[in-house]
C-alpha cells in the first residue's frame, strides 16, 4: 500500500491514524509505543513527531512540532511500533509532497 500526504511549507503538520485489531475493535494505550519521524530523501532528519492519544477510541494524532517552512518538496516517514518483548515493527513509508506557501 502506498500512501501520500499532503501539506504546506510553514503550515503545522500533523494528521490522525486510527489503530484497529482485526475484528476492527479500537486499540488504545500505543502512544507511548509509537515512534514517528520526517526525514529527508537525503535520510536527514526534519522533525520528531508527538504522539497524542484523542478521546476518539483507537485515534492518535501525530504532530511535527518543527518549523515547515524551508522543507524541501518531498519528504517521507513511517510509523514505527515497539511491543511489549522490545520488537521493533515498522509500518509502510510514507511520501509527503511539500507545496510552497502563497500567502505570506
């Protein structure tokens, strides 16, 4: 599966992933086993996201608390999931494409 966001360079950046289990019941209490960065295609890293369970069962927001307004067009990220035996389990990249800001 391959995922694109979208965003704007100086907007924040941020969006939401609801985790499910396969019966499609919500899953809560990952925040703390989650790991999210915005690299570079170079590998550089562009920011560390915050993880925030919402008080939507099974919906974290993930947000880059860094300054987007000199990223380059294309980025990438994925998230990454530490179980309980220390396991790390990385989920698909994904590709975030970069608009320029207009309005300044």
């Amino acid at each position: 599966m391959s995922l694109i966001l979208v965003t704007k360079q100086g907007a924040t950046f941020g969006y939401k992933v609801i985790f499910t289990s396969g019966d499609g019941t919500e899953i809560t209490g990952l925040a703390e086993k989650l790991k999210c960065e915005v690299r570079s295609s170079a590998n550089e890293l562009l920011g560390t996201m915050t993880i925030t369970e919402t008080s939507t069962l099974g919906t974290y927001l993930f947000k880059c608390p860094a300054d987007t307004s000199s990223w380059p067009p294309c980025l990438v990220t994925d998230i990454k999931y530490v179980n309980s035996h220390g396991d790390s389990i990385p989920f698909d990249t994904i590709t975030i494409q970069v608009k320029p800001e207009v309005t300044q």
